[in-house]
C-alpha cells in the first residue's frame, strides 16, 4: 500500500555519482515482508535484493550493471462484462450468436473445525474470461495478466540484463502487470516506467462501468504496446522519483509527462500522495542531491498542506467546539503546528498523525472521506484515556515492538501514515501504544562511482 523510489543521475548528484534509492513500504511480517536475498553463479549471474517468500531469485535489487527498484501503481486493468443468457441459463449471446458457457464443477478443501472437507461449486468462463451469475445477472470478467503465469520468466531475465538495452527488452515481455519501475545503472542512465499492461480497448464504452459482452469487438486481446507505457528517460533535470502517484509527476519542472497525450481510455490514476508532493517540493529545491541530501528527502516526516492534509485540517478548524472543551483544545493544538512528525514542536504530532490517518486511507483508497469531528473526538478520546492528555510525545505514542510482552525491542518512532519516513499502518495494543507493523520495509541505496563501480547498503527490519 506504499513506497517510495529515487533515481538521481550524476549530473544532479554534484559527485559524479549515479544513486537509485530502493524504499518499498511493505508489512513487516508475514508472507509479503520482504527478505533480503543475493545470488551468485558461476555463468556470471550475481544479483542482490529483496524478494518475498516463494521466489526463488530477488525481485528487485541490482548486479554490477544497473538496479531497479519498485512502487505500487493503480492503473484500471480489469474489466466487467454483463452477459445475455438464454432461457436456460447456459448460453450467452455473442455477435448474434448464442455461445455456450464453458462449466466445470471444482471442489474445495473448506476448513470446518478440526476438519477439512471437500465443496463443490460451479465455475464458469466465456469468451471473455471467468464468469459468475447472480441475483444481479451474468457477468464476465477480463483483466490485464489473465492466464499468464510469465511474470516470474520476466523477473528472471531483467535480472540477468547487463545494460539497458537487454533490460528494456526483458520489460517488454509485459508479463508483470502492474507496477512502476524505476531504474539506473552505471553509465549514469535513469528512468521511470509506468509499467502496466494497459488493455488495448476499443473507443466507445464506458470501460469504468459494466460493459456491454454481446459484441466480440470489446474483448480486447492484448495490452498497448510497452514503447506505449508512459515513461521519463534521463531528464534534463538529473531525477526521476515515484511515491505511488500518477506518473505525470515524475521527473520535475519542465521534465513531466503531457497528460494530454495519454488516452483516458488506458485507466492512468491522476492523484497525489503527501509523499509525492513532499519528494517534488524537496528534490527540485536541491540543486546539488548528493547522498547526504538524499537521504534528508528520504527520511523527511513533512507534510504539505495540500490534498487530503488541507481538507482535513481546514475542516477541523472550521469546527464550533464551544461546548466541547476537550475538542477545542486540540483544534488549538493542531492551529500551531509545524507540519512535521519528527516528534518536535508543540506536541500536536501525536495527534495530527492520529487525526490524518483515516483521511490519508480514504484518499489512497479513493474513498468517503471521514468526518472530521468525529476523527478528532476519537483521537482526543484515545490520547487522554492512554496518554492523560493530547499532547504526548509522538514517541511514546508511536513505536517499534517486537516480541510478545515485556518486548525484547521498544523503541520511539517518527514519521507518519504518508511521510516519506513512513509508518503507514499500526495495531492499537492494550497499553494505547501504536506498534508500526507497515511502512518502511527492505532499504536499498545503489551507488555507481565515476569508474562505473557499483556499492549498496541495506536496512531490513523484521
């Protein structure tokens, strides 16, 4: 549900330097937690990284050569189908034509208790792909990726890549069907890919509502072509950067994709993170990102006021909490803050990160936003039953724990729910600490000297 990457070329680094900053937002725990990996072989394949239990080389990392790294991107890749059946209910209408519907019976190991027993169910498919039928009717569903099973082939070979050129062409397989990359290697080359396998849809429905399955012309068979996939290769302004937002922010003034030359049809999100508006402010004030000031922007716990952030707090200000003194307070509290959750200031940062984060979920999700009052009382409720008041330390409130109770690690925490220092989700223990179990994941900084020699360094926490 996050990440953040950085690819700085050695004209904007001061040093001469090529950097790729790798920061992918990942559980801590469990089956998608990252787990640092390196292979080497004896045919010349050496390659580090990070890759999720299961795979059996890195998925993203670098060799000698050049490096990528990953961010979460949400292009419109699926598409629903309404079917017109016969009496029966078997058959569909296609072209004019009434097609069957391809049954199987499958059964399921379906846990009761102690038990596992086998259930049946139907399973349908047309020539769209998977259908179902209920109470609402019958519907087919196609989607970007649908019986492929490749992706791994892709991962595989773009590691295996030993300049661009042969990196590009593993890409093009576009058996991954969805996730930006962001790449740099050591001729001081970087890009952005908005890799997605883009359906190549036919003009004329509305692909964001349920599409009319009786015409075979809106079955589409293949995705945009790859050269198609909006990207920034080496910008004039020595960056490109991506922090799960749409890809026309990507490279800085001046450097951007043109909206207008990507179809509307093709699905590209357009919204913003705080982290994306944060990493632009930052990086185009930069004139020099060596590694120092890399790492400022990438452990930087701002937020801009703007997006979400502003409504948010705009609409609490513009509260009447007369008769709520407790309230009031906290809208006084939040009034006078610095807009940082570096645990400073006056003590709102516990409370402004406590406050933002359902806003933040609702506007990553593309969901109601809450409501603001309602936010406010919770958190205030939360911090004076656990805390005595509203203005605790973000440290004491926001931890690191591991370990069952007493924990063997305890310690303070700053960043937020979308500050490049991220501390995206959290469960609430019994003692009203918020444990991180989400946010920065597997770190990886990639550096290609002026001799085109590679070093890396790693964070990767459990």
């Amino acid at each position: 549900s996050g990440s953040n990457a950085f690819a700085i070329a050695p004209k904007r680094s001061g040093d001469g330097v090529t950097r790729l900053f790798s920061n992918s937002h990942q559980p801590w725990r469990g089956g998608v937690a990252w787990y640092e990996l390196g292979i080497s072989s004896e045919q010349g394949w050496n390659f580090v990284g990070a890759t999720f239990p299961g795979s059996p080389f890195p998925f993203m990392g670098h060799n000698a050569n050049l490096g990528w790294t990953n961010t979460v991107n949400r292009p419109d890749l699926i598409d629903v189908y309404q079917l017109e059946l016969d009496k029966s209910g078997t058959r569909y209408r296609l072209d004019g034509q009434w097609q069957p519907l391809r049954k199987e019976t499958v059964w399921l190991p379906v846990r009761f208790g102690p038990f596992v027993l086998p259930v049946s169910k139907t399973i349908w498919r047309s020539a769209h792909g998977p259908a179902m039928i209920n109470s609402r009717g019958a519907f087919a569903v196609r989607y970007a990726g649908m019986d492929r099973i490749d992706s791994v082939t892709q991962y595989y070979r773009i590691t295996h890549a030993q300049d661009f050129a042969q990196w590009q062409a593993a890409m093009a397989m576009q058996a991954v069907p969805a996730t930006n990359f962001i790449y740099a290697d050591k001729t001081g080359t970087i890009a952005y890919w908005y890799n997605a396998a883009l359906p190549d849809r036919k003009a004329g429905p509305d692909w964001r509502g349920v599409v009319p399955g009786n015409r075979s012309d809106l079955i589409w068979q293949r995705p945009i072509a790859w050269k198609q996939v909006p990207n920034v290769v080496n910008p004039a302004s020595g960056y490109v950067f991506n922090s799960n937002n749409t890809p026309f922010l990507a490279a800085g003034p001046g450097n951007e994709l043109d909206p207008a030359k990507v179809p509307a049809i093709w699905g590209v999100e357009t919204d913003l993170t705080n982290r994306t508006l944060r990493a632009a402010k930052l990086l185009a004030a930069t004139p020099r990102i060596g590694r120092a000031e890399l790492l400022r922007i990438k452990f930087d716990t701002g937020y801009e006021r703007a997006g979400y952030v502003a409504w948010m707090l705009d609409a609490i200000a513009g509260l009447d909490l007369r008769n709520h003194p407790d309230l009031a307070a906290a809208q006084r509290l939040l009034a006078g803050w610095d807009m940082t959750a570096d645990g400073r200031g006056n003590g709102a940062d516990a409370l402004a990160v406590m406050v933002l984060e359902p806003a933040m979920k609702a506007s990553y999700g593309l969901k109601t936003p809450p409501d603001p009052k309602a936010a406010l009382a919770e958190t205030v409720a939360h911090l004076k039953r656990y805390f005595g008041r509203i203005d605790p330390p973000l440290g004491d409130v926001l931890r690191i724990r591991q370990g069952p109770g007493p924990y063997s690690v305890d310690l303070p925490m700053d960043g937020g729910g979308d500050t490049l220092r991220a501390a995206t989700d959290w469960d609430v223990e019994r003692d009203g600490r918020l444990a991180v179990k989400h946010g920065d994941s597997f770190v990886m900084l990639m550096e290609w000297d002026q001799a085109g020699r590679v070093h890396s360094e790693s964070i990767q926490p459990y």
